[in-house]
C-alpha cells in the first residue's frame, strides 16, 4: 500500500471571497456568475485549519498533497470527496525535534494498523485510495503539535460515502479473519529493514520474518474457530507458510534465510486468500498495489 506524506503550516490561516462584478450581458451569464460565486463561497465557508481535522470527517485538500497543507474543504462524506480522515495519534518522542525522517517512519508504521481498525477491509476500498497523512513540521513541534492525521487519499478523481467498517455489519467470522490477515501484513512491512539485501541486514530481516511467524500464530488461532472448506484449506498452508518464517527467524546466515524466505514470502501471497475470502462473503479483488508487489 502506498503511502504519502504531507506536513502542517504555521503561515497563517486566512480565506476571503472575491466579489464578482457582474456585467449585463444576459440572463444565462448572471446565472451562470451567481452560481459559480455561490459555489465559490460555501467552498470557502468549509474551509479548515488542518489541525482541526477529526476522524470520520470528509474532506478535499487545497494542494493535491503537496507540500505544507494548511486548510482544507470539509465536505459531508455524502458528497464526492478526495479523502476521509481514518485515524490520528500522537508522537511521544521527547522535546526536540525528531526530524522529518524519524517522523515519517513513525507515520509509516502506525497510520496502516490504525487505519485498519476504521476499515478493516482494505480489499473493499474504492480503487486508488491509499493512505496519507498530515505530521507536524518543526515549527509546530515547538508549538507543541505532536499529532500524526491518518487519511485514506484517492490520488485521482474522488469517491462518494464513508470508508468506515460499521463493526455491526461484519460478521464475526470475517472480523476475526480480517484482524488476523491485516496483523501479518502489518507485521510484514512495519518490520521491513532499510537494507536492501539480507547480507547487509541479517539480524533485521530476522526479526521481521520473527514478527511475521508470530502474527501467522496469532491468525492460525483465529482461524481454528471459523469453519468452511476453503477456510480449512488456508488454515493447512498458513500453517506450512509459519514454518518458513519461523526458519527463516533462525537462519544462522544469509543463504540459509534465503531458502526459507522464498516459500515464506510466497505463502502469505494475498491471491491465496481470495478462495477463504469468497467463502466469509468478503471482497475478493486484490488491491493493485499488493498485486504488483507480489508479481514482482
């Protein structure tokens, strides 16, 4: 899943509305000039401060997610829309500035798992959302801004309703898979080391593919309880796939990691599922972005 950043801005917030002068040159072009000033004005009217954004809410941002954003459309979530805030938290990492690097990896880490608890089913998100979000810039930390906003962001065009997963329409079968499947993949890639090759990160490959087997434990268990045939047979090869992880954890080098990752990596392959996720009544296409990973 992709993820973007955007930061916050301490210029200040202002908006105004441009007076249009109207000229008597029809009917339809007043008509047309009173509307467009209408709709001019109740944009401006929605307009934000980016540190007032809630979850749930719906809003268009005013720079494409470039750069500093400092106010934003907030819209109803029945109109169409670019994004939805879905999550927020705060960083507790002492007075100084952590930098924006420290910061992003932050926000990399927990928006998804956060993000997952609004919409538990990123396979049902409309095509092209992904996640964003808003971080402090070094000038609001020493306002004493710490909060990470989550968001779900459509990169091209806009999506109409809200994204959140109403717990009461999951049934518990496909909550307890969903908890279990996104807590693998959050294991996955919120352990991903920064070292392209094992070679040059042994101990840090180990210890994703050690979070990764302890996640598969953990959704192995769920399983059990959830019955159907296609369940069952998913349950048979994740158990097989936790095997690979957990030798993969005790690699005493790297090519020994290497021959255990391969069926490992594999075996969590998210086209797998679909069978399991047909059967529980959930979405059944994979999102492009985890379809070109595993194509890769």
């Amino acid at each position: 899943m992709s993820i973007v950043r955007s930061s916050r801005s301490l210029r200040g917030i202002t908006a105004a509305v441009a007076l249009l002068a109207i000229g008597a040159t029809g009917c339809s072009g007043v008509s047309d000039a009173v509307d467009s000033a209408a709709d001019g004005a109740k944009k401006v009217a929605r307009q934000r401060s980016v540190f007032s954004l809630a979850v749930g809410d719906c809003y268009n941002p005013n720079n494409k997610g470039e750069g500093e954003e400092v106010l934003v459309e907030i819209v109803p979530c029945t109109e169409a829309h670019t994004g939805q805030v879905v999550a927020d938290f705060k960083i507790d990492e002492g007075s100084s500035y952590p930098g924006d690097d420290a910061i992003s990896a932050i926000a990399d880490k927990r928006c998804p798992a956060e993000a997952g608890k609004f919409a538990p089913d990123t396979w049902a998100l409309p095509k092209g959302v992904s996640i964003f979000y808003y971080t402090p810039t070094k000038e609001s930390w020493a306002t004493g801004d710490r909060a990470v906003t989550c968001t779900y962001n459509k990169e091209s065009g806009n999506f109409t309703g809200t994204l959140k997963a109403d717990a009461k329409t999951l049934k518990p079968a496909q909550s307890t898979y969903l908890t279990g499947s996104n807590a693998v993949y959050d294991a996955l890639w919120a352990n991903q080391s920064e070292k392209d090759s094992v070679e040059a990160d042994l101990a840090g490959y180990k210890a994703q593919a050690k979070a990764v087997a302890a996640a598969l434990d953990a959704h192995l268990k769920g399983l059990k309880g959830i019955e159907g045939t296609e369940v069952g047979k998913l349950r048979e090869q994740l158990t097989k796939t936790a095997a690979h992880w957990k030798t993969a954890a005790n690699a005493a080098d790297a090519d020994a990691f290497y021959i255990a990752y391969d069926p490992a990596f594999t075996g969590i392959d998210p086209n797998k599922t679909v069978a399991a996720r047909k059967e529980l009544g959930l979405a059944t296409t994979v999102p492009a972005d985890d379809a070109e990973v595993w194509a890769s």
